[in-house]
C-alpha cells in the first residue's frame, strides 16, 4: 500500500470532499481521484462512493479509514519520539567493558553524562574483555570499553587510554617491604589470576612466558575484587591495573612495580563497524574521548 496514497484517502474520508480534500493537501482535484483510484485498484476494492457534492465511504472505505486513524497517529508519535531521541530526551545507550575500564573508570563519566542527559536509559555491563568482544560483534553492544584485542575486520578500535599493570601483595609477604622487584623473582611464587579470557591475565602469562618463567596458579577468580579480597588474606599474589588500587586503603594491599617488566597496555574503545550510532552513543563517545587524556598514568 502507498503510503501517500493512503494519507490523501485519510484526508478525503476526513473532509467528505474531493475539492476540500484537495486544498488541505494542496494539491489539484483530479490528482485526488487519482490517487484514490490507485488506492482502490492497489486493494480491489471501492472506498468512496459519490453522492452530489458529499462522497461516502463504503463498507471497506469505513474499515480502511479505522485502520488510517491508528496508523496516522502511531506515525505521529514516532515523529515525536525522533524528535526527543535527536534532543537527548529520551533513548537507549547499551555499554559493555572489561573491568578495569567498567569498574574503575567508567563510572565518574556515567555519572556526568546521567546528571546532563536523565532521560537516557543508559545499560553498563560489565564482563572479560572476549565476552565484550562477542558481543559487539553480535550487535548486542553500542559501545565497549575493553583492554588489549586483536584487530579485527567488524570491529573499530580506537586508543584511549594508558593502563600500567602492577604486583600485589599481602603485607605479611617477604615482598611486602620492597618499591620494585625483577621479574625473576616471581619465579614458584602462587598467583591469583582472573580467568582466561581477562586481558590482564594474557598480557602477564604472554610476558612470562616470554622470560621463560614459571609461576604457580593457586586460584582462578572471575571477579577483581574478589581477586583483591583473595590477596589480602595471604591466599597468593596477583598482578592487577593500577586503576584498581590507586585509591585502596581498606585491604592494605602492597603495590609494588616490576622493574624490567614495563606492564603497561592500550584500553581500548570499541564498536562494531558498521554501527550507525543514535545521538545518545554519539555523544556518550564524544564526551569520553574529549577527557580520554584526563587521567594520565603516572
């Protein structure tokens, strides 16, 4: 069905008057009943029936009429609905990120853009970088925030910003006392790592295993903090995002750099390539890129 056809019937049927029809819609009489005509041969059957100067709608005209009534005014509404999508009154922004970025870093911008922008219905998943990863190229996602990834031809990587990872330790640790340690000395000791689809892990496995140094996995956690709480009890040691410990001082957790072993990664944005962003993505993305810099590493 035309969907100007349909509009220049709603009008008619409104007016009961081919000539009033045609003023509101500004248009000539005959080009009208044209389009009328073209109605009714598109669905076979009369909807307008002509008595002198008034027409009346038939049998189908009437049913048609009921159904151009709803649909006017769902296209109504879907206009205003654009509208307050396009003024940032209302709409949807799914974010995924790994943990470091979900849990540490994110927050203070969701919370500017919240105070700017209520009317957004803003979704903040947190999981390991892969799982972000699936589901940006699945659609699932408007945007991600991950650690280290392989380029891959669905996906927009984009640098953001400059993570280092650090060693942790209980305070009771005979490396509790030290600023700095070589990386041979982590050789045996037992780690607690999250688990393997964490960039943080792969990052350190890969650094280890390119020392030629073994260490020992006591325990496999899916959550930092847990990883965290796991360290202060004396359970192992683990490596972590500075980000995660800058502004600890509950779990008196020792922070300790790696001296010959420069951990540092690129947090990445993330999206699938051929994501049309809604302006709420847009300026989400610009807001975070404009103060990707704000918190440099030192």
């Amino acid at each position: 069905m035309n969907f100007n056809h349909l509009r220049v019937f709603y009008v008619v049927a409104e007016s009961q008057n081919f000539s009033h029809a045609a003023e509101k819609l500004e248009i000539s009489q005959p080009a009208v009943s044209t389009q009328i005509r073209k109605l009714e041969e598109t669905l076979g059957v009369p909807l307008v029936e002509n008595y002198g100067r008034k027409l009346k709608l038939t049998e189908a005209g009437r049913i048609l009429k009921e159904y151009a009534d709803r649909i006017f005014v769902l296209s109504h509404e879907a206009e205003q609905a654009l509208k307050e999508i396009r003024g940032l009154e209302k709409g949807e922004l799914l974010v995924g990120a790994s943990t470091t970025p979900g849990a540490y870093i994110l927050p203070a911008y969701i919370g500017k853009y919240k105070k700017m922008y209520p009317g957004i219905n803003l979704s903040l998943k947190i999981s390991n970088t892969q799982d972000v990863l699936h589901q940006l190229k699945k659609g699932e996602l408007d945007l991600g925030f991950i650690g280290h990834a392989q380029a891959h031809p669905d996906l927009v990587l984009k640098p953001w910003k400059t993570d280092r990872l650090v060693l942790i330790v209980y305070p009771d640790h005979p490396l509790a006392g030290r600023d700095e340690v070589e990386l041979g000395e982590l050789e045996g000791e037992s780690f607690i790592l999250r688990e393997p689809g964490s960039s943080t892990r792969r990052m350190l496995e890969n650094r280890l295993s390119e020392s030629g140094i073994n260490i020992e996995i006591g325990l496999e956690l899916d959550n930092t903090e847990a990883v965290k709480l796991a360290v202060a009890s004396g359970t192992g040691i683990s490596v972590v995002s500075e980000y995660m410990v800058k502004r600890e001082t509950d779990l008196h957790l020792r922070q300790i750099r790696i001296r010959d072993a420069e951990l540092k990664r690129t947090l990445h944005i993330a999206y699938h390539v051929g994501k049309r962003h809604a302006n709420a993505a847009r300026v989400f993305l610009e807001m975070i890129e404009a103060e990707k810099d704000a918190e440099p590493l030192t």
